[in-house]
C-alpha cells in the first residue's frame, strides 16, 4: 500500500498546484488484476484497485480545474523486474508459461506497448477519468 497507493496519491497531491496552472494530465498506473483478481495475489490486487479507485475520484474532483487523471492496467509485462521475480521459482520456466497463459495473446506484453497507452490517455483531450487495459486480453 505504501508504495502502490500512497505513492501515487503524494505524487498527484505535490505536483496539483503545477498541474492546475498547466491544465496537466495524471495517468496513474493500476494493473489488470484489479480488474480480475489472479491466485495469491489479494495484497497486490487490493492495492492496484485503490489507485483504480483513486483515478475516477481525483478524475471527478479535477475536472472543474481543467486536470484530466486517467490510468492503465497492464497486464504482465516483460521487465527486469519480471525476470527477477521468475528467476526465485523453483522452475523459472515453467512460471513464465503459467505467467504468460494468463494472457490470451499468448505472451507477455512490452514497456513499449504500455507506453503507447499512457501516451495515448495523455493525448486524449476527451479521456478523463478512463481506465485503458492493456493486458494481452487478461480482462477479457
């Protein structure tokens, strides 16, 4: 939760004053699992639902000010982090099938491919308050 959510409501309430000048976006990053909870993962879940939670309310708070706040939920992406956290399993590669058997797509998705989403929410002059999965069809 600290890092997760009280992270993100810090950051967004530090950076408000530049943001409502500036008439600025906020794109928060959730993750797809607060859309549909996975196996052993209620800690994580809950805190992603929150900064789900957290963007349609601080959405509803700033849209009189001219801020915009969305968020992505992706799905497993391919990172070092990733790559670490398979590597402590007593069979790496076998995890990494079950991993990416979540996803529909059949594979893991980019940093690149999450980064077309937030430019995307960040460029959408109409999108406030959207919640953009990008999760390989997770939340199908």
């Amino acid at each position: 939760m600290a890092v997760n959510v009280r992270s993100v409501f810090l950051l967004s309430a530090s950076a408000l004053p530049h943001l409502i000048r500036r008439k600025g976006v906020i794109v928060n990053t959730s993750s797809s699992v607060a859309l549909k909870g996975v196996k052993d993962r209620f800690a994580y879940t809950a805190s992603k639902g929150a900064v789900l939670s957290m963007t349609r309310a601080m959405a509803t708070d700033l849209i009189d000010k001219g801020v915009r706040v969305n968020c992505v939920c992706p799905g497993t992406t391919w990172t070092p982090s990733l790559d670490e956290r398979l590597a402590k399993f007593p069979d790496p590669e076998a995890k990494k099938k079950e991993f990416i058997a979540r996803q529909p797509m059949g594979r893991f998705g980019t940093p690149e491919e999450i980064a077309d989403g937030i430019i995307y929410l960040i460029n959408g002059t109409f999108c406030t308050g959207a919640i953009l999965s990008i999760d390989g069809g997770m939340t199908m």
